[in-house]
C-alpha cells in the first residue's frame, strides 16, 4: 500500500459555520475536541488561513470547571496533555492559553480582536450547545473543521444506522480516500512573546483567568473539582504516551488482535487509546495509519480498524441521529425488554 501524505486538509472536512469577510485581527482556534498539536486538521486549516490572510495564529482551550461528573481524574488527564500540546505548539510559534470560563464568555470577549474563528467539531449536545452559542457570541467568520472521525460524518450517512453491517459499507466506501498523513504548515507570523504578532489572550479576555499549566496538580485544584475518582496510577495525558502505548500495541499484541481482542480478563489484549481518543490526544487516522503499515497479518489489520473506524463511528452516528441515545428510551426494543425483564 503506497503511504499517502498532504498539508492540504480535506474539503469534506470543512464546514463553514458562518460565511463573512474577516475583519481586522489574529486567526483563533479555538481547540476543543482535537486536543493535539499534531496530525490535527483544524490546527493546520487555522495556521494557512492566518498565513493567506497575512496575520497571525493564536490557539484557546475554555476550562470549563463545572463540566457535569467531571473530577480530578479527568482534569489531571486532560491538563497533562493540553501541557504537552502547548509546548509543542511554542515549539511552532504559536501562542497557547487555557482559560477558566465558558466558551461563549471567553471567545465574546475576544471577539473585537478575532479575523476569523476556527474550531474543531464536536458531537455531544453540550458541545452543539457551546458552539450555538460561541456563534452568538461571536459575529464573525466561523469555519468547524472535523477532526476526530477518520470518514467525515456527513459522507456516510444522513440517518441512524442500526448496526455496523450497515454503516460498514458506507464507510468502506471512502476510507483509503481519508487515512492520509497530514504534514504541517509552518505559521509565517510567529504570535509568542517575540514573535512577529505577538497575542496575549488572557490580556484581552477580561474576567477570564489564564490556567497554569506548569503545575497540573495544582491547576486541577485550583479548579474546586471533585478530588475522587482520583488519577489512575501509570495512566497519564498526552499525544507522546498515547504513541507510546500505540507502540506497544504495535510491537506486542497487534499480530494476533483478532483472536485477544474479546478476552478482556488478559493482561494488555487492548491498544489501550481509548481515553487519548477521547480527549483528542491522538488521531485516529494516524493509528489506522500506523497499523495499516505495521506489517502485522492482515486478518488481525483488518479487525482492529473495523474496531476503531467502523464500530466507533457506528457510535458517533448514533449520537448524531438519535435524539434518546443518553436515555432508557434511546436503547433498542430488545434491549429494552431484556432490563424489564431482569429489573
């Protein structure tokens, strides 16, 4: 299989939220799903506009201390790699702050200074709801980039799927199209301290504090977050422990995947991404990637990529199609008569 590369991110992955001429100011990204610095096609969609439009690039991540069940636990994980990311994007020139408030507060008050708003695209209703109202908040131009899915969503279906020898086909239908290794666009105006544009974020945003993310224990607290469920021990953020794991995974289990994958009572049966997919630490177009060319038996190829684009996607479309996903109603008949039954 011939290895594919590009900087240019696909047009299926780009949905112009609101479609106006930017004004004066910096290119904003604000990162909310895709929390990476690289392999990130929202990322690289902001750092070429800011390039086309002659200004810089500057990323936000808005804290939102009250997330519903959230605790210490998802807190440290989530900081540990946002650290990670930030360092990596300084690395870029490009300026990276956290700050505590809800997205519509903190991007409304920078609004004044924002050519155009690029953001990530997410699937839960509280993230449709965050970006409805960042579009109130913010009257300027917004393109959503969807980054966390291998086959853009609205490629494959416009209805809910029942189970996953439906959605296979309309998947398998576009995948070699979409497992693409995205090179990066280097930012022509540098937006760290000095750098050709510098931006301070936490300066302009009033009312909204910058999150230290030098010291993660400390930020979490700071924070007045649930101090239980506590971190897990040997577990933590970011897009280097995700691709180690993805190496381990690589080197020690993948040849027989197929056959360890349901034998969840031995030790390492997994790729154990899961929680890294979930923040946006790693993208799954680079795992499918990796895993395609790792050489591994085909049928055990073939099993984890039904697991990580089919099965996983079959999941986000039902987020997307159904109204009850999150309640009992939402559960099929079956499903249903078998808790009624054992209740």
């Amino acid at each position: 299989m011939v290895k594919k590369s590009t900087s240019v991110v696909e047009d299926e992955r780009i949905h112009v939220r609101r479609d106006v001429e930017p004004r004066p100011g910096f290119v904003l990204y604000w990162m909310q799903q895709a929390q990476r610095a690289e392999h990130n096609p929202a990322l690289e969609y902001a750092i070429q506009q800011a390039n086309d439009l002659g200004t810089t690039l500057a990323v936000v991540f808005c804290v939102v201390a009250d997330y519903p069940e959230a605790s210490a636990r998802h807190f440290t994980f989530m900081l540990e790699g946002l650290q990670e990311t930030a360092e990596a994007l300084e690395r870029r020139g490009i300026r990276f702050e956290a700050l505590v408030g809800r997205p519509s507060d903190v991007i409304g008050s920078l609004s004044h200074r924002i050519a155009l708003l690029v953001t990530d695209m997410g699937y839960l209703p509280v993230q449709h709801d965050w970006r409805r109202n960042v579009a109130k908040a913010y009257d300027g131009p917004i393109h959503e980039i969807e980054t966390d899915v291998v086959v853009p969503t609205h490629l494959v279906s416009d209805k809910m799927e029942t189970a996953a020898r439906t959605i296979r086909p309309k998947i398998n239908k576009h995948l070699d199209d979409f497992i693409v290794e995205l090179r990066t666009t280097a930012l022509d105006r540098s937006s760290i301290p000095g750098g050709a544009e510098p931006v301070s974020l936490s300066r302009t945003a009033k009312g909204c504090d910058r999150l230290d993310l030098g010291d993660v224990a400390a930020a979490v607290r700071s924070l007045g977050t649930s101090d239980t469920p506590a971190p897990v021990e040997g577990w933590q953020g970011g897009t280097s422990r995700a691709k180690t794991r993805l190496r381990r995974f690589l080197d020690d289990v993948l040849d027989d995947y197929a056959s360890l994958r349901n034998e969840y009572d031995r030790t390492h049966s997994s790729s154990e991404l899961s929680p890294y997919l979930h923040y946006g630490q790693i993208s799954p177009v680079y795992v499918v990637d990796a895993v395609r060319s790792a050489g591994a038996p085909s049928e055990d190829v073939a099993s984890f990529v039904d697991e990580i684009v089919v099965r996983r996607e079959l999941a986000i479309n039902f987020v997307l199609h159904c109204n009850d996903f999150d309640s009992f109603s939402g559960l099929p008949e079956w499903a249903r008569t078998t808790l009624v039954d054992h209740k």
